[in-house]
C-alpha cells in the first residue's frame, strides 16, 4: 500500500511516496516509491493543489469536501487584446486615438471601440453589426454601441494620412531600417454589389479576383523589403492602374521626404511617362518590362536563346533551386535584362495549352466568343465561323520562359536587380493577408467615407500583425499568421463563481505562449486571479 510521507533530514523535510510489502520471509519492509524534493520547494498553494489532485484521483468530491459550488459564469479570450493593444501602443495609435477623442469631444471611448473591430478583424473578421454582438467574447474591451462602431470608420476615414504617416514614421524607428527599397503594387477589392453610383469609388472595372460584373475599388500599396507598411491609397475601380503608379511616387516626395530610394514595380506600371517622373524624382527604378511591345531589334536579341550565357540561380518557395539564364542590353537610357527559366517556360506553355483547350470548346458555341475569340488563339473567318490562329499560337511559343526588367540603376549587380525584383512576391503575399486572413473584402458599406474608414481599420490590422511577427522572428521565433492566429484563439480565461467570489481562471498555457509574452515584453497571467487584478496584465 502506497502514502506520503514528509521524513526529516538535516538538510530539511522531504516528501516522499511510500510503499509498504512483504519480503519473502514475510517481515513488512517500505521502499520509496517517489521522492518529491523538499517540502519548502513548494509553496503553500501548490502543496494544497498537489493534495486535491491527489483526493480527485482516488474518487474523491472535493466540492462536496469542501462544501465549496464552482460555477463558471463566463469565458474571454485575453489572448488578442494583449498582444495586439501592446502592438497598437508601439504605433502610438493610443496618442492618435486620444487625441481624436478630445478634439472632436466624443462621447464615447474611440480607443475602445477601434480595438475591438481590430481584435475582431485579426481574430475572426464579420461584419461590424457581427463584431458589436461579439465584444463580450474579449477580456479588456469594455461595452461599446453598434453606432460607435461606424463613427471610428468616419473619423479613420478623416484622419487615415495622419495615421498611415505615424505608421510609417514608428515603423521606421522600431527597427531601426534605412529605407532604400520601396515595392509597388496594385489589387482590386470588389464589393457584394453590381449598383454603380456616380462620383462614387465603387465602379466596375477590370478585377485582379475574376469577379467580372462586381463594382470595385483599386487598392495601392507600398511596402518595404520586410512588408512594412510605407503608405497605401484608393481610386476608383474603373481607374487603370498604370495611371495610379504617378501618386505613389509623388507621395514618397511630398508626404514622406524620401528622397533616395529603388522603386520596384510589376510591367503594369512601365511608361514612358512613369519612368520619367521617377527618374525626375530622384529615384531609381527596377521595373517589369513588356517584352511583346519592344522594338523588334531589342525583342530579337531578348528571345535568342544562344545570346544567354549567364546564370542565376535561387531558392523557390518548395525549397528548391532554380536555374535563371540571362543577357543584357541598352535601350532609351535603361538596362534591360532578359531572363529566361525552363521553370517558367513550361508554365507559359501549360498556360496556353489551357487556352487551346477551352478554344475547342468555345468553338462550339460561336455566339460566346465575340469579345473573348483572341483571348482563346481564335480569329474570325466569316460571319459566326471561327478558327485556331496558328500563326498567333506560333508567335506566343517564341515568348516560353522569357521575361524582361528594366533599370536604371547600374551600381548594383545584375544578380542584385534580379534578386530585388524577385522580392515583389512579398507585395503579393501582402495583398494576400489583406484578402483572406484578414477578409478586407467582399466589402458591404456603400458611402465613401465608409469605404476609407474599412480599408484605413484593415491597414492598421496589417500593421499590428506583421509588426507582431517581425518583432518576434528578431528574437529567434518564426511564426506564421495562421500559427498565431491558433494560439491566440486557445489563450482564454473563465470567470468562475467560487465560495460566492468571482475569480479568472486562465487556461492551460501552450508550449509557446509564455515565452511569446516574454519577447512581446508582456506578462503572463497567473493561474486564478481576482477579476479586478485583470488590468495588471492586459
């Protein structure tokens, strides 16, 4: 039979689990099962854990014991409003925030109520009616009204400049980076509606997600090489977007005083005019090239497979390496560096396999293809009669695994520029955030100044989370959005009844929150607290 005992030694009192046997003559002998170390290792509230543990195991009731009712009343997930409220004070976002409370003398806590569309936006994004009746979901965030919730969406609308300028000025300061590269994109947002309005940025127009028939706005971004937000803005969705790419670059002047940097953009920003007010800009540029529209002597050169006798290589995102071959020439002031990768050249040619493929079937249905024949290798023969254009399909196979980058930058490396336009996938998987984990559409307000205040309430979201995983990949801990979305959802605790007292009790720990706590500067809350001493940890 097995007990506890506490034997006193020299060096102090020890626990130990006994088990008493017989021996083969039959005389009663213990052994030690288990020791436990010394009894002042522990404090008072862990021995008494240690013993209902202990009761609870052998069957036991400890309410009944202890004549004690434990209910819990309700359960809060602290895990959000922690880690990203510390984000949004880094930012400074609770100067700004106040200061709009005072200057316009709201009634309300627009602190408050801005966080809780954040935490909602990071955590599981709905609708801002979905986000009111949730708030009680979030310890930290005290009662808000539905209708405050859309006066924060007017008021980030009025002040998104200010707000993206302190985003970018604090970003710079909290890791201390020198800004010499800038990427530029553009993606489409597209809204649950097909009702144009005049003088409205909801238009129909060309849409990156494929959703023809749906109004849109045009969304523009500027990143740095680690997804810092540098500034983003807004135009009308009918808007094209090579005609976007002249305000960015304006506003690097005149918003933000940058005065020297590479700007590296997609083909769909190349013009004449957009290099030209780059370069009269005082910057540098390293931009996709169209390689289908250059003269017919540089096009000649460029799709000459015997004229690539360089190589670069990299890793892709399996992990893998790829073989980059490539040449160079001069045209109008710029290098222009053809690349070519068998990689890329059996994509374009699955590409237009995929085309030929739905060519056939198209050309089945005439009356489908009017404004699509082109698109699918198909031209026109007669009236209503279609046919393959072998020589379009011939022409497409000489452009298999070519791709073109201008620049005019000639200190770095080719294998520099290169490498910096790679970089332009981090753009995209920016985009990609803002789409699926962070849903920024389908958008349902209709109003302009609701439009902004969405889109300004998904760009602060962004900031607090890539600034979240940036500080922590610089103290050795590499996470993704998703991994961290997990454990926040799991770090929670329950508002329990006990003896006629109201007390938190906080969930099991997971193996990385305390330490995420620990590099976030933040601190862990203990097992059970009263429910007044939350403010001492979130």
């Amino acid at each position: 039979m097995a007990f506890l005992r506490v034997e006193n030694k020299k060096s102090g009192k020890y626990l130990r689990i006994i088990e008493s046997y017989r021996d083969n003559s039959g005389k009663t002998r213990q052994r030690i099962l288990y020791s436990l170390g010394k009894v002042e290792d522990y404090t008072p509230e862990q021995l008494r854990h240690i013993g209902s543990k202990l009761y609870e195991l052998g069957g036991g009731d400890l309410k009944q014991l202890l004549g004690i009712a434990t209910t819990e009343k309700a359960r809060y997930n602290y895990g959000y409003y922690q880690i990203f409220s510390k984000a949004f004070k880094n930012f400074s976002l609770d100067l700004i925030s106040k200061n709009i409370q005072q200057k316009h003398k709201l009634s309300f806590d627009f602190q408050n109520a801005l966080l809780l569309m954040l935490i909602e936006r990071l955590h599981d994004p709905c609708s801002k009616r979905s986000s009111y009746f949730n708030q009680s979901e979030y310890l930290g965030i005290a009662p808000v009204k539905l209708q405050h919730l859309y006066r924060v969406l007017d008021k980030l609308s009025d002040y998104n400049q200010l707000i993206q300028k302190q985003i970018y000025q604090t970003g710079r300061n909290l890791f201390n980076q020198k800004l010499d590269v800038v990427f530029y994109d553009v993606t489409t947002l597209y809204f649950d509606s097909e009702l144009e309005v005049e003088d409205s940025v909801r238009q129909k127009g060309f849409s990156k997600d494929g959703k023809i028939g749906k109004t849109q706005i045009l969304f523009c971004m500027l990143i740095d090489r680690n997804k810092q937000p540098i500034g983003y803005r807004i135009f009308k969705g009918d808007t094209f977007e090579g005609h976007t790419f002249v305000h960015a670059i304006e506003d690097l002047r005149k918003d933000y005083q940058i005065d020297k940097v590479i700007v590296v953009a997609d083909r769909g920003m190349l013009s004449t005019d957009n290099l030209k007010i780059v370069v009269d800009n005082g910057y540098e540029f390293i931009v996709g090239e169209r390689l289908r529209t250059l003269p017919k002597h540089v096009k000649s050169y460029l799709i000459d497979i015997n004229n690539y006798h360089k190589e670069w290589r990299y890793i892709d995102s399996l992990g893998k390496e790829v073989l980059v071959q490539f040449c160079t020439t001069k045209y109008k002031g710029r290098i222009i560096i053809g690349t070519y990768s068998q990689k890329r050249a059996r994509k374009d040619c699955y590409k237009r396999e995929e085309k030929l493929i739905t060519a056939q079937k198209l050309l089945t249905q005439p009356a489908l293809l009017a404004k699509k024949a082109s698109r699918y290798f198909l031209k026109k023969e007669e009236k209503e009669k279609y046919v393959l254009d072998v020589e379009k399909i011939k022409r497409d196979e000489q452009y298999d695994g070519f791709l073109a980058i201008a620049t005019n930058n000639e200190e770095l490396s080719i294998a520099e520029v290169l490498d910096q336009y790679k970089q332009l996938y981090r753009i995209e998987h920016t985009f990609r955030t803002f789409k699926s984990h962070l849903e920024t559409r389908p958008m349902f307000h209709w109003s302009n100044k609701r439009i902004e205040g969405h889109i300004c309430l998904c760009y602060i979201a962004f900031t607090l989370l890539n600034h979240t995983l940036l500080k922590l990949e610089s103290v050795g801990i590499k996470t993704t959005e998703n991994k961290l979305r997990k454990l926040l959802d799991k770090m929670q605790v329950s508002l329990i009844e006990h003896d006629a007292k109201e007390v938190l009790l906080r969930s099991a720990q997971q193996p990385d929150e305390q330490l995420i706590q620990q590099k976030l500067g933040l601190k862990p809350l203990p097992n059970i607290m009263p429910k007044e001493a939350k403010s001492q940890y979130i």
